[in-house]
C-alpha cells in the first residue's frame, strides 16, 4: 500500500516545496474584515498583504480544520488505495489533532481497516515544516510507512522553536502577557523569545533589549542546544525578510550550515505574533 504524508497549512513550507512534491495539506482559516481566506501558503491571502493589513489595525482571527473536512479528506486518499500519515500542528496549540482523531475514528467505524496515522507533532510553524520535510525526503528515497512514523516519534521532540517576538501588544491580544506587562516592555523596547516545550506550549523563555540583540541571541540558543549543524534548519519571519537573511548569514559565518529553508509564517501563526515575528527552527539536544 502506498503512503501519503498529509499535513496542514501551519507548517510554513514554501509553496514551492509543497507543490514541486504534491504534498496534500488542508488548511486552516484565516477571517479578517474583509473576508475569510483558506490558508494555503500564500495564494489565496498573499502574505504581503495579510501583515500589511494587520499593520494598518486589521485584528485577525483564525479557526481550526473540522472533523467533516479531515474525515472527506481522509476518505479521498483511503480510496485511492493509501496509507495516511497526518502531520498536524501541536494539540496544545490547536484543536486540529483532536478534529482528526474524531474523524479517524468515525472512518474506522465504517472501515475497520482503514490506514491512518496521526502524529501530534508538538510542533508548529516551520518547526512543524521540518518534520513534514523529513517525513517526505524519508518517502522519497524508499523508506516504509512504519520507518517514517517510528522516526516521527522518536526525534518530534528534538525540534527546537525560538521565537522572536517584534510588537508585545500582539501578544497581550492573545493573552500571553498583561496590558502593564506590554506597555512597559514596549517602552523598554522588550523583544521576547518565545520557546515550544515538550507538551507543543508556547513558553516565554528569553527577554532581550533590542532587537539585533535578540537575533544574537538565538544564534546563542543555536550553539547550546543544536547537535549537527548540517541538519536542515527552517527560519521563519512575519515580513522581515532582511532579519531572515541576516539570521541566515550568522549561522551560516558561525557553524556549518548545509541546508536553510527560509519561509513566510503564514496567517495561522501571524494572526498571533504580529508582523515582526522572526523564528529558528532546528532539530538539537532535549528542549528545555
């Protein structure tokens, strides 16, 4: 039986990268003012105009991917004689996980022998694109369906989530600091770095005084707690292009940095952190 690697739109790849390897994603919603976008890595709601609203006062919302969706998008690939692997954004994060369990479970109901793995990657944005990346390279050079998911598992954990946060107001709309805390982080030009621990929540870990400051800083994070720099590396920005490039070129200067995949977070992630949002995803040693 041939395996798919099914994921969703909060994994931050490249459009190109999904598209030259026909990755199935479903994806999640983004409602905004003036209207409500599929996230489909930028070509519905291009990424440019999604952070130029929100500069602007546009206040995002989002909503996850329902069981209907997951149970119609499972069943179509089940016909055509598949084995399922969903790699999905963190369940501490998202309800996406548990729409698939449900939708897995009806299926099973009615197809007892139906073929589907889950994996809640404890992950999201290009951390969870890493994970999605290894699964397709593992299937691409011949590896079996249990291989993949057995890797999964064992190494979903070793994926590392620093997250540089630009306007601390976005934060304090998601409930992740106090007004006081935001207003005076803001007057002290606060630039936190947010980290995913191993139950996938977002931890605050890190508060810098600057912003270039804050970019050194996860170069820092990079030399504790990487363990093969010539891993691939996802770094991913909320239309801070330069900042990517020159988060980029420090790794590259300072270690031996092979392969960098270098992305827009898309409106899942960006709806919460704001423009500005710059992040370094690798795979290393336990997370803290």
């Amino acid at each position: 039986m041939d395996t798919i690697i099914l994921t969703d739109s909060s994994c931050d790849l490249p459009l190109e990268f999904i598209e030259e390897n026909k990755i199935p994603f479903l994806g999640l919603t983004c409602h905004l003012s003036y209207g409500d976008y599929t996230d489909d890595f930028g070509k519905s709601l291009p990424y440019k105009k999604f952070y130029d609203s929100v500069r602007q006062g546009e206040m995002p919302t989002t909503s996850q991917i329902n069981t209907y969706t997951f149970e119609e998008t499972f069943k179509k690939y089940l016909k055509d004689g598949k084995a399922i692997i969903y790699i999905g954004m963190s369940s501490a994060m998202s309800g996406c996980i548990n729409s698939a369990i449900i939708a897995k479970n009806t299926i099973l109901d009615q197809m007892p022998n139906a073929d589907i793995t889950i994996i809640d990657s404890k992950s999201a944005s290009i951390g969870e694109g890493l994970l999605v990346y290894k699964a397709i390279e593992m299937l691409n050079s011949g590896c079996s369906k249990d291989e993949i998911i057995d890797w999964l598992e064992k190494n979903k954990l070793r994926v590392h989530h620093w997250f540089l946060v630009d306007n601390l107001m976005h934060l304090k709309r998601g409930g992740r600091l106090s007004y006081t805390a935001a207003a005076i982080g803001t007057i002290l030009n606060i630039k936190p770095i947010i980290f995913i621990n191993n139950k996938g929540e977002l931890i605050n870990s890190i508060n810098s005084r600057g912003r270039k400051k804050a970019i050194k800083s996860l170069i820092k994070l990079f030399q504790d707690y990487s363990l093969n720099s010539e891993d691939v590396i996802g770094i991913s920005h909320a239309d801070c292009i330069e900042d990517a490039l020159y988060l980029k070129e420090l790794l590259t200067e300072e270690f031996n940095v092979k392969k960098v995949i270098i992305n827009y977070v898309g409106p899942v992630i960006g709806a919460h952190t704001g423009p500005g949002m710059l992040s370094l995803c690798f795979f290393g040693k336990e997370r803290p």
